[in-house]
C-alpha cells in the first residue's frame, strides 16, 4: 500500500516497497494512478516514474480541496503488474478561488439603497470551503472601498443601504474561502435620485411696498438633477401662504422677486429645491419686511391765522398709515394768483397734543403774504425703512382762510385773544369759564380715567410737552391719572434660574416680556398725589407738564432765608428712590432748565451728593431734552453753591466730569465737596443702546464711585422716568442678586413706581434690565488690575474638572453671538458682495462705516468696514479690509469723509499676487478721485527698520480744504521672533503721531478686515485703558469687537495672546522702572559721597515722573483729580 507524505493543495509526496518478485525481468519503472471519489481509475490520472525513484513528489495535477486515492502499478518489459493496493483517500488543502461569481448585477431603486445579486462560481474553482463573499463598494470618483462580509453561502443577493443619491458606484464581489478571498466581479451602479437638502436664504433685497427680492444658495447636496425650487411665503399677520414654482437657470446663486405683497408687513419666506427624487425640505424661515407705502389723506380741523403772515393749523392723523407718518407736506395756494407754496414740517415743528380720547397735530406756519386769499391741504410723508425716500400720501379736502395785514396785532389784545380762543382746546376752555365747577369735572375725568387702560395711560408719557414759562408753544393738555389697583406679587427667581428665565421671557418674538410688562403697567398704583408739583407757581420749575413728583416722595429744598415769602420755594421735581435695602438710596429727577440749575445744585448739595448720573443728550432728534446745568472750565455760582470744573475723563460710551462744590455762605471747614457727573452718551430717549455691556459697566463704575457715607446717587434723563429708572432697576437687582441670590424686577419696578411715577418707560427698557444682568451673570467682573494679570492668565488657563479651562469658557461666551443675515445687511446686497474679501468677515449693520451715496448706483454708500471703540472714544478705529482695485476709490472717499489722519496697513504687497495690491498713488502722480471732488497726491515715502510712512496730501478741488494723513505700513506685525511686548512699540508710535493730529478715526487694514486689525486695536485700547485705570477688561472690549464685526477675535489662542501681551508688557515696564529707581539711588548715593558715577548708563538725566504734582501746594480738589482717573 502506498504511503502518503506530504501533501499541497496541487501535488503530493508518495513513497511506496518496491516490488519483491520481478519474474526474469527487471523493473522498469512505476505508474503511480490518481483518482477521485466520484471517478473510477480508468478516467484517473496517472504518471510514470523512474526506476531509482521510490519515494517522490509528484504534480498530478491535483486540484485543491479534492478527496484523492492512488496506487501503484509495476512495469517492465513485459508489461504491467497488478496495481497495488489502493491508498486511504487524502483530500488536497485549500487553495483561494480562482474564479469570480458570475453574472453579478448591481441595480437602485431607491436613493440611499444598492441592490447586487450574483452567481457562484463553478464549484471547481472555488478551491476550498465556500465561507461566503466579500462585496467592496465605492463611489466612482473616490475609490476608496468600503467592504462588506457577506457569510451565507444559500443566497446570491444583498442590499447596501446608507449610499449617497444620484451617485455612481463601482460594485466588486468576491467568493471567500478558508483561505481567503478570490478574484473580483466587478459592475458598476448609478443610485437613484434623492431628495436634496435645504437651500440657505443669504439675504432679502430691493424691499418695496408690494415686492421684496429673496436671495438663496442651491442646496449643499442635491442628490440627483435639481428640476425647480419652490418659493413660498407666508403673512404673519394672517397665516395666509403662497407659493411659486421657479424653473430655469437654477445653478448656483439664485434670486426671485415676489410680488404682490401687502405694505409694511412680515413675511416668513422659505424655499425648496426639487429632484427626480422628489421634494427637498424647506430652508429655514427667513424674515422679509416690505417697505411701508403712502399713508391716507389727514383731516384738517382748523385752520385760524394768528397775525398778519401766519396761520394755525390743527389736523388730524391720517386714519390709515403704515408704521408711522413722520412728516407733513403742507400745501398753500394764494387763490389771487394761484401762486402755490409747499412747506415740509418735520417732526420739530410740529406738536402732537392729547386729549381724553382724541389725538391731533398742530403747528404754525409763517412768512406768507398778507392780504391774500388761501387754500390749504395737508399729505403725510412715511419715511421708507430701507432707504431715503419718503412716500407722500394723499392730500386732504381743502380749507380756504384769508390773510388781513395789520388786522391782528400785539396791540389789538381783544384779536389776540379771539384768535387763541380757537386754538385752545376744550378741556383748557372748560377749566377757565368753568372755575366754579372744578369739583364736578374732577369727578367726571376721575370717571372718564376708569375706561382708559393702564397701558395707554403709561404710553400718554411718551409723548413729552415741554412748557417752559416764555413758551409760545400752543397749550398742551395734561394726562389724567387712572385710578389705583390691587397691588401683586411676583415670585422671587434663583440666580441660578435666571438665565433661563430670561431665554423664556425672549421666546416668541419677545411675547412673554410683552405680557409682563403690560401686568406691571396694569398693577402700577396710579392714585398717587403730586399736589405741589401742579401748584401755579411750580409748573415752570417742570419740563414735561405731566412728569410730576409724588408728594410723599419728593425732595424737598432747604428754606432760603430770602425765600421765605415765596410759597413753596422748597420745590423741586425730584423724588427719592429707594435701592435694595437702602432707603433714599437714588434721587430721580429731571434734566435741569436754566430756572432750575441753582435748585438743582442746592439739592446736590443739601443731599450730600457725591455721583450725578446723566443719561440723555442735551439734543436729541432736534429736540432739546436737557440744558447744560455745569460750567464747562472756570466757575460759575448758583446761588450760595459756587460749581467749579476741575476736570473731564472720557471713555468710549460715557464721559466724567469732576466738580468742586462750595457753600460760599457757609463758614465750616467742610464747605467743600467733590463731585463726579457720569454722563452716558449712547442711550437714545425712549429706546435701549445698541449693546448691553457697556450699559452694565457704566452702572457698575458710576455707582461704585459712591463712597460709604455719601448721599443718594442723583439720577437723570430728560424727564427722569425711563431711562433713569432702567439704572435704578439694574444697580439694585445687582445688590440683590449679591445678597440674597435672587431677583424679582418686576417686584421692586412696582415699588418704585410708587416713588416716581412711569419709572422704566418701555418694553424695550425693561427687557435691556435683564439683558444687562444676563451679562452680569455670564462674565460677572473681567477687569483685571496692573500686577494681577499674570495671576489671572494661570487662572484662566488651568483646566478644570471638565477638562476645560475658564478661558475656554469665556471666549465661548464672548463669541456666542451669531449674527443673522438681517445683521449684516446691506453688506449681503448683490451689489456689494464682490466688494467683500471674505463673506463671514463684514460689518454689523449698526456699526457699519457709511460714505457718501453716489446718485442713482446702489451700494455706493457701501465699504466693507467697521467702527470699533477704543477706550476713550466710541469710534476711535475703523477696521477694513485691504482695498480691491474695484473698491480704491471707496477706500480714499472713506479717509476724506472720515477725516483719517492716520493710517494703519498690516498687511503685505505682494507684487507677484494680483489680489493685495498697492492703492495709492506714486510719488508726484496725483489720483483724482470721487468725480473729482478732491485729489489725491503720495508727497513722501521713507522706508525704516520695522516700517514705512508715507504721507499723502488730500485737496478738495472745490474749496481750499485740505487733509494730510500719514500711513504707517508694518506687514509683519506682530514678530514672532520678538517678545510679545515689543507688538507695544508699533503702537506706542502710532499713537504719538495720532495726538498731533486727532481730528478722526485710525483706519487699520490687514488682509479681510480680521484677526491682526482686531488685536492691534484691542492691544492699543488696552493700553489706554491701563495708562489710564491700571486695569484692564479684555472679555468686554472683544465680545464687543465681536458683536460690531463677527470672526475678527479669531481662535482661543488669537484671545490669549491679548493677555499675554499685556502681561508681557506690564512685566517690561516694571524691569524697566526698577532699573530706573536703581539708577536714580545711585546718583543719590554718588551726590551724597561728592563723586559721580563713572558708568555711562547712570549719566542721563533721570526724568521726572509724570504723575508727580508740580505745585506741592496744590488744593485738596485738585489733588483728589490727580487721582480720580483711575476709578472712573
């Protein structure tokens, strides 16, 4: 029997006895006989082998993973011998399949699913145990294969699900074995379409009346062959929602117009692509407002001449408007010659007047020629809110009056009164004939008050009739106080939860802040008396005749001694407001007039007064809101209170002034006091500032410079109601936050509402009280003082339990905010978006850089750049990107109208890069630029080690006017092969050449407008601000930067090296003075030994410091200025 050795998957090692009986003839050779299980030796293979070989390794052509026996047959010359017993039956080892499946077939039916099926391969070829198959797939263009295991070996089919639509696929299956896989099938498959994803609205346009333009970008993936979009819109107001189909071009970006619309109305538009897979989602909702249209025609209801060339008009309203009518066109026609005049009258020159029930305007209007027969008609003008224009509605019927010259004189008093008898209204008319029945009307108007509510009560307020004494103004009617209400609670919220609270309140369009504020107004005590107030001989001591102070609140003055016979003379209209847990802590008073100064500095004076905050302008839209009540250098006496202004510190959003007060009859010691005036000056009245922080920090600085010990704060806005109770509301809900841990605005606004009355004036004032805690919460206090920054960079950088750090918590809080496209209109316009280098990086509507418009070309006010504040102006730079060449012009017109004396480039020429190019002009070769208005001429570049100045020479060619402005480029600022506090000396030099000439903004430029502009102007604020304080506030001066122009703070780490820059550079300047005290020891030392110092470094002149007073004799109040910088 033959024995079996090795074996392969193809061959086998045999060894066999050789045969023993040879019968007189010697063996030959031998035949080794091969076959399977299922075939009979006859179809075998077989192979002879030589006489010598008894042990052999033969290739039989075995195949692998077959059951093989075999035997051996003798030979000689006589022939064979009978085969030898057979062996036991060996099966070959496996071997990887040789061939393919076969017929393999990849279809899609559906988008997201591929489905194969396939044959076996001949089972021949499989060469082992079929395990089952591997299918590879991958999308054409990126082979990049993902594989699949596929174990049954009963099924020749499978789906590949979480493919990507409308994409082309390459397919390879092969059969697996125990030895491995085998050679690919190979097909290829276009999946089906799908739906596409949502397209993105980028901005609205050309808001019309009737039709606004919506802006969108094709879905990132569409998934199959985009057919048409689906634009629909949908009226807030009433739900209504219309769609339209757009076919066509339909790549890339995509606008459509939709008509049709109704004025002044809020639509939510959205849009959809659509595929061969079907409808794709709706983007998100993106708000268009249409503009407003032409209000109706007014309805005159008077019209009486008051002398010989003027006429009074009394009109009402157009009953139907859209949003507002802001101004009247009035249109006379003398109808003796038909000679007509028409007259704009703006908002200032005209009065609007309530009375119970009804609301009119009147105005006056002069300079016509007498002895004349006139018609007059009256449209209303609704200023556009996207643009310039104005829409003028539709005139009145006409009132015909005549002008009789000499008839009505200051000398005809009968005529005078005649005529005022018209303009008077009836419930002053009442009052006058009708003095005897003061008790009933009382009770009427009492009754009357029941059916007003709350809410229009408090907006009556709004509209404020100054009436000074000498006014000429037409009487002016005063609102009726409604009657009292049930006084409510309102529960207490966590700190914790406050922040959530508010998220609350904002949701919905702000519609839960809507109702409460309304439930306050509504649970506001309204039976309150202000008898002395509208005394007859105290009226004119109040700006707004129904801004009164409750009796039992208000401030009463010291007697006067010359005083005595005047009745009343304690009066002022003022009230104490109580703070949290501190009686009395406010006053809260009126923007003084010229006859209440000396009263209002006696009342800071008898309070014992420290801090006045002023938050109001003395000009406000035209209108006066406030008098200038302090000297502005030198002195000035009201009364015995002698004010003398000692100094004036000003930061970016609000100015401090600092006075001395002195009691000049008073004979004491303490006859003197200084006191510091905070007058913030971005605080519009009835409305909110643009950004909360700085609200919040002015209140924080204002009221922390109130020492222990000293009297109320004096608060003040124009009437001393809205905006002054807003920071009453915000500093004392800080002191209760801190104390208690908890907060209830709408609890203490009740309670002090009963102190004043209409304290918190608006909805948009009280959401800003909680929007200004919000950020209290959030960043609490980021101002970090000189010495202390190292300690709060380790503190900021340590990670904490989380795994984070504080600084990565702050910059996530600084950079919250994500701007909509809303924010940054107009710079999304068509018409300015090739004007952008980069799209994210442009400015926020509200601090964007405007230049003038160019007649009839959109977008030519339009330049992409920023105002961003420093620390002692709000616009102190002006962040841009470098100028394209479509955009040198724009660039230039921004310096001339800006006044930009310097010029700050950060970023490269590259000569080789068409993209950064040089924007002015060489030497001696003027530009001419803007039509020709001025010209633009580079009379001197000089190259030095770190920089280049030019400076260049603008001429107006229409007058003699005449801008020099230097420009200092430093492309490689900040090195970083220096440290970190030589970024400083670029700055420090900068800063030199802007005092000698600061009449505007720094303009700096680096590549987009990004982060190296952001951190020059940030480091030179910082700067200002720790020459100034000794402190520093990186988090608010970048979440601000950030919200004015989103992206330029840049990367945690672009944060962190503000810090530590600032760090670097405090740490300089203290090496440096310790050198400079060594040194100046030194030379004490040397002068007292009678030798002098031979070291050359020691031989300068030490310079004195600045801070040292020159007069060792100087005054207690200007000592106390020397030193009040650092705390304001």
């Amino acid at each position: 029997m033959p024995q079996i050795g090795s074996l392969k998957s193809r061959t086998v090692s045999v060894w066999w006895s050789a045969s023993t009986e040879e019968n007189n003839s010697p063996i030959s050779s031998y035949m080794i006989q091969v076959r399977t299980n299922t075939e009979n030796w006859v179809l075998g293979n077989q192979v002879t082998t030589n006489i010598h070989q008894k042990n052999i390794t033969t290739n039989m052509s075995l195949r692998p993973y077959t059951s093989y026996k075999l035997r051996i047959v003798a030979v000689n010359s006589i022939g064979e011998s009978m085969p030898s017993e057979p062996s036991m039956f060996f099966i070959t080892p496996s071997e990887e399949p040789e061939a393919p499946p076969s017929n393999l077939l990849a279809t899609s039916n559906n988008s997201s699913v591929i489905h194969i099926k396939w044959d076996h391969p001949a089972a021949e070829k499989i060469n082992g145990e079929l395990k089952g198959y591997q299918v590879m797939y991958s999308e054409a263009d990126k082979k990049v294969f993902s594989v699949i295991t596929f174990e049954r070996t009963d099924k020749t089919e499978l789906d590949i699900p979480g493919v990507k639509s409308y994409t082309e696929y390459l397919i390879q299956v092969a059969a697996i074995n125990t030895e491995g896989p085998g050679p690919v099938a190979n097909a290829a498959v276009v999946t089906a379409e799908g739906k596409p994803s949502k397209p993105r609205i980028t901005h609205i346009s050309r808001n019309t009346p009737s039709t606004v333009k919506v802006h969108w970008v094709e879905p990132k993936v569409i998934n199959g062959r985009l057919q048409s979009y689906e634009l629909q819109w949908i009226n807030t107001n009433t739900g209504v929602v219309r769609t339209k189909v757009i076919n066509g071009v339909l790549r890339n970006k995509i606008s459509e117009n939709i008509t049709n619309l109704d004025p002044y109305t809020q639509y939510d538009v959205r849009v959809r692509a659509v595929t061969g897979g079907g409808k794709g989602q709706f983007s998100d909702r993106y708000p268009a407002m249409t503009d407003v249209t032409a209000p109706g025609a007014p309805t005159i209801l008077n019209a009486t001449t008051i002398g010989t060339d003027s006429v009074y008009l009394r009109w009402l309203r157009p009953k139907k408007f859209y949003r507002d009518v802001e101004e009247y066109l009035i249109e006379f026609i003398d109808l003796d010659s038909y000679f007509t005049k028409t007259k704009k009258i703006p908002e200032k020159e005209y009065e609007v007047v309530k009375s119970n029930d009804m609301t009119w305007i009147e105005s006056a209007v002069s300079n016509l020629p007498s002895n004349r027969h006139y018609s007059v008609r009256i449209a209303g003008l609704t200023q556009s809110l996207f643009n310039a224009h104005q829409y003028p509605g539709n005139y009145s019927a006409k009132e015909f009056f005549y002008l009789q010259g000499e008839l009505l004189t200051t000398k005809d008093p009968r005529a005078i009164q005649a005529a005022e008898q018209d303009i008077m209204s009836a419930g002053i008319v009442a009052g006058i004939v009708c003095g005897i029945l003061v008790v009933l009307l009382a009770s009427l108007v009492f009754i009357g008050c029941r059916s007003l509510t709350c809410r229009k009560y408090y907006q009556a307020a709004y509209n404020y009739l100054a009436v000074p004494t000498n006014s000429n103004h037409f009487p002016s009617t005063v609102i009726t106080i409604a009657e009292p209400f049930v006084e409510k609670t309102y529960p207490e919220v966590k700190v914790e939860d406050f922040i959530q609270h508010v998220k609350i309140l904002h949701a919905d369009t702000d519609d839960k802040f809507s109702q409460e504020y309304s439930d306050v107004n509504k649970n506001t005590r309204t039976d309150l008396k202000a008898d002395t107030s509208n005394m007859h001989e105290n009226k004119s001591k109040n700006r707004y005749v129904n801004i009164t102070a409750f009796d039992h609140s208000r401030v009463y003055l010291a007697k006067q001694p010359q005083s005595e016979k005047i009745r009343q003379s304690d009066y002022i209209n003022a009230n104490y407001v109580d703070g949290y847990h501190k009686s009395k802590a406010y006053i809260a008073t009126q923007g003084p007039m010229p006859s209440t100064f000396g009263d209002f500095w006696r009342m800071v004076w008898e309070q014992k007064s420290v801090v006045i905050v002023m938050i109001t302008k003395l000009m406000e839209k035209g209108r006066k809101k406030c008098d200038k009540y302090w000297p502005e250098e030198g002195l000035e006496q009201h009364g015995n209170i002698a004010v003398k202004h000692l100094n004036t510190f000003s930061r970016a959003h609000y100015t401090v002034r600092m006075f001395s007060l002195k009691d000049t009859k008073a004979k004491k010691q303490s006859s003197e006091r200084i006191v510091y005036q905070f007058h913030y000056t971005e605080w519009p009245d009835h409305g909110v500032p643009d950004f909360t922080l700085p609200v919040l920090k002015f209140v924080q600085k204002s009221a922390f410079a109130n020492p222990p010990g000293a009297g109320p704060i004096v608060v003040h806005c124009s009437a001393g109601v809205g905006r002054t109770g807003t920071y009453i509301l915000i500093d004392a809900m800080i002191e209760q936050l801190k104390d208690k841990g908890t907060i209830n605005i709408p609890q203490f606004l009740l309670k002090i509402r009963q102190q004043r009355n209409f304290l918190v004036q608006t909805e948009e004032q009280y959401m800003l009280i909680h929007d200004a805690l919000v950020e209290y919460l959030l960043s609490h206090d980021t101002e970090v003082r000189n010495g202390e920054i190292n300690k709060y960079i380790h503190n900021l950088t340590t990670i904490q339990e989380d795994k984070s750090s504080l600084l990565q918590k702050q910059f996530e809080l600084l950079v919250a905010y994500c701007p909509k496209e809303i924010d940054k209109y107009p710079a999304l316009e068509e018409y300015n978006v090739p004007k952008n280098r980069r799209e994210e990086l442009v400015p926020m509507t509200t601090k964007r850089v405007q230049i003038p418009t160019k007649p009839g070309i959109p977008g030519s006010d339009y330049i992409n750049a920023t105002f961003l504040q420093g620390y002692t102006k709000t616009n102190e730079f002006i962040l841009t990107q470098h100028p394209m060449e479509s955009t040198i012009e724009d660039f230039w017109r921004m310096v001339w109208d800006k006044n930009s004396s310097v010029i700050v480039l950060l970023s490269d020429i590259v000569d080789d890069e068409q993209e950064f190019i040089k924007f002015w002009p060489e030497e001696d070769n003027p530009l001419q630029v803007d039509t020709g208005i001025f010209k633009l001429t580079c009379r001197e570049e000089e190259t030095g080690y770190m920089y280049t100045t030019r400076d260049f020479l603008l001429e107006s060619t229409q007058d003699d006017y005449v801008l020099m402005t230097k420009m200092i480029s430093c492309s490689n600022w900040p090195r970083d092969d220096q440290p970190l506090c030589k970024a400083f000396d670029l700055i420090d030099t900068i800063r030199d050449i802007h005092r000698l000439n600061d009449i505007g903004p720094v303009i700096v430029v680096d590549r987009y407008g990004g982060v190296t502009g952001c951190k020059f102007c940030a480091l030179w604020s910082s700067l200002d601000q720790l020459q100034h304080d000794k402190t520093i506030d990186i988090y608010h001066l970048c979440k601000l930067y950030h919200k004015k122009r989103a992206g330029i703070i840049g990367s945690v780490g672009d944060y962190l090296f503000l810090y530590s820059a600032v760090d670097s550079y405090c740490n300089d300047q203290n090496e440096k003075d310790s050198a400079l005290m060594s040194n100046h020891l030194i030379l004490r030392s040397s002068k007292k030994n009678g030798t002098m110092p031979r070291s050359p470094s020691v031989q300068n002149k030490v310079p004195r410091s600045p801070s040292l007073p020159n007069n060792h004799h100087s005054s207690k109040a200007e000592t106390n200025s020397s030193k009040a910088e650092t705390n304001v």
